[in-house]
C-alpha cells in the first residue's frame, strides 16, 4: 500500500508527497503533471491557488507545532 505523507511548514505551505488524488469542489481531479510531491498554500496569497507559489514569503507567520485534537463529540 501506497502512503502519502502531509508536512505542515512553519510559515509556509502544506507539503504533501505521495501518493494522492486532489479534486476540487466537483469531483474534478486536478492533473498533478506526475508530480509525486507538491505544496498546496495556507496563507491565501497565491496566483496558483490552491497550489503554493511561494508568495507567503515574509508575510504569513505560523509556527507550526503537533497537538492532540480534543476528542471527537
């Protein structure tokens, strides 16, 4: 089995690598071009939504650190 890994970057974008599929809203599938690792952005800025750009750069502070969730209701 294939695994997909997903990395949430401090002050940047979400680094995903693997194996996956991205739709949009309607089932569409968005052609990856083979790509086995991309970022998709968090901060809003981008032109290539929601693929990242690198346009976060100096502007979109997170530090981002793992927590438990609260548990589910």
């Amino acid at each position: 089995m294939a695994s997909t890994k997903i990395t949430v970057n401090s002050n940047g974008s979400i680094k995903i690598e693997g194996d996956m599929e991205i739709v949009d809203k309607n089932g569409n599938i968005y052609d990856l071009g083979g790509r086995e690792v991309i970022s998709m952005c968090r901060c809003g800025m981008s032109k290539n939504k929601p693929f990242c750009d690198g346009s976060h750069k100096g502007h979109f502070e997170h530090e981002a650190v793992a927590f438990a969730l609260p548990p589910k209701k």
